[in-house]
C-alpha cells in the first residue's frame, strides 16, 4: 500500500508527503466557553510536525482538512492558523490544505503560505486524498486507495464499572474493491467518533458500499478485526 502510517502517531506518509488531518486549530477558545482553560496549541502542533518531518523526511505536508476549528472563525483563531503555517513552512517545500468543513473563510490569511485543494481532494502519489464530509472527485474515484479525514475515529474501552475511555485509532477497510484509510485526528483534545459503536460519518463511510475490516491503535496494536460495529466485511 502506497499510503503507510507512522507509528505511534496520527499520521502517514505518501511517497515525500507527510500526511495529516483534523488539527481543529482554535478549538481552546470553544472549549474556553464550556469553562475548560487550556493554552493555545499551535506552537505545540507545529513542534509535533517539525518531528515528523525529520522522523520521515520527507518533503511535502497535506493537510486533509480542518486546520482550524470554527466553521466561522474568529481573529484569534485565524491568526493562531496563520502563525502555524508560518512556523512549519520553512521545513517543507510545498504545503496543500485539502479543505475540510471547517476551513471556512481562512482563504484570505494563508493564501500565499499554501496551496489550497478543494473539498473533492486531488490524487497525490497515486493515492486518493479528500477530507470525507462531502463526495470526492472523479479523479480521486480513480485510484485504488482513498485517504479520508474529518471523521476523528477512536475505539472506546469499558472498564467493569461501565467507565469509557477513547483512543484516537485509524479505520482501515474497502469501497468498492478500493483500500480506505481513515485518519485519526491531530488534535488531541478533540474528541472522537467511537467506531465500535457503529458510529460514521461523512458520505461515502455511511454508505452500504464501505466495509470497515480493521480497527487499528496509534501503536499497531489491531483492537477489532473482520466485524466492525454494526458493519460487517465482505
């Protein structure tokens, strides 16, 4: 497979590209509105990248979607997304933003820092990128491995007093004779979509045509293989 992730990490590389989704940069200023205080993150985010960088060396950064967080964003948050794209462009020779739904109106502040892709995606190395909350494009329908983001997959554990605790973790599974990735987010105070419940989103993980086959941690470890929540593989 074209497409191989980086242990312990919610990452992946395609070829010289480094991959990443779903950094919901800004999220501290929702999070600060239900009482919960925690720092802004981005210089902590561009520090895990620049490792990344080094740990793959490889040259070009997509981001499949969600750089920020607020589907209409503030100026703090803005400019906390411009500062992060300032600070990890020195490190790579080309950077794509695959837009996803929340990266509304930031066209304007990272234009020129960028390359921006469309919703649909675009094919990078022979693989499929598109962030998953709308239909790809034709072109990305072409490839045999689909990369998708926006969903935040993780495997909920149950301790014997019903306690719930969720691990960020990829999806790895089949559409139409396609391999799909689905990408765990970036963000870790982000919360995830509990994929052992049968939870999906976006519309082609929805659809009847995708089985999800393996349930797999940052570390490797396959936590669910074959029946995946209340889908089952071929």
């Amino acid at each position: 497979m074209r497409a191989k992730p980086i242990f312990g990490n919610p990452a992946l590389v395609i070829e010289d590209a480094l991959v990443i989704s779903d950094l919901h940069i800004g999220i501290e200023y929702y999070l600060q509105k239900k009482g919960i205080h925690i720092p802004s993150q981005w210089r902590e985010m561009a520090a895990a990248v620049k490792e990344l960088k080094k740990e793959s060396e490889t040259k070009t950064l997509i981001i499949n979607g969600d750089l920020k967080h607020g589907i209409s964003a503030g100026k703090r948050e803005l400019s906390d997304a411009r500062h992060f794209i300032k600070e990890i462009s020195g490190d790579f020779e080309k950077i794509y933003l695959v837009k996803g739904n929340h990266d509304g109106g930031i066209q304007d502040e990272i234009r020129h820092l960028l390359t921006i892709i469309p919703s649909s995606g675009f094919v990078y190395g022979g693989t499929g990128i598109f962030h998953g909350h709308a239909w790809p494009s034709e072109e990305v329908m072409k490839t045999d491995t689909l990369v998708i983001g926006h969903m935040h997959p993780s495997y909920e554990f149950l301790d014997s007093l019903g306690n719930s605790q969720k691990e960020p973790c990829w999806i790895r599974g089949k559409y139409k004779g396609k391999a799909v990735i689905v990408m765990p987010s970036m963000n870790r105070f982000y919360g995830g979509v509990a994929v052992n419940r049968g939870e999906f989103l976006g519309p082609l993980l929805k659809s009847d045509d995708f089985i999800p086959e393996e349930i797999i941690l940052l570390d490797g470890t396959v936590v669910k293989k074959g029946l995946v929540g209340e889908k089952s593989p071929e």
